[in-house]
C-alpha cells in the first residue's frame, strides 16, 4: 500500500473514500513543494516541504 498512499480512492479504512492524501499532494505540488511518507518509532510521518517564498526586487523607480 506504500507505493500507492498518494493516489486517489486508496484506503485502508472499510469506509474510507482515499482522498485525502491525494489532494494534499496535488495542493503541494502545485505550490511547488513534495510530500514525503517516513516511518519511524512513532509510526508513520507526512513531510511537507515548500518552498520559500522570496520577495520580487523592485525596479528602479518603481514606488513602494
């Protein structure tokens, strides 16, 4: 079921609809960012990483 978190209509709930990973992921990407799936001591861990956002530089000119 790894391979397969990120996809839509995957669950692993009897009633579950498997949406819920699969918008978040589109939203990030969208944004420019990734999702990241873990397992670790405490059970499984959701990265989210986005990038940052940088200012745009103003032309000389330009009023603030």
């Amino acid at each position: 079921m790894i391979d397969h978190l990120f996809e839509p209509f995957i669950s692993s709930k009897p009633r579950g609809r498997g949406l819920g990973l699969s918008l978040v992921a589109k939203i990030v990407n969208d944004h420019g960012g990734i999702v990241a799936y873990a397992t670790e001591d405490g059970g499984p861990v959701f990265r989210v990483r986005l990038p940052a956002h940088r200012p745009a530089t103003r032309a000389a000119g330009d009023r603030p």
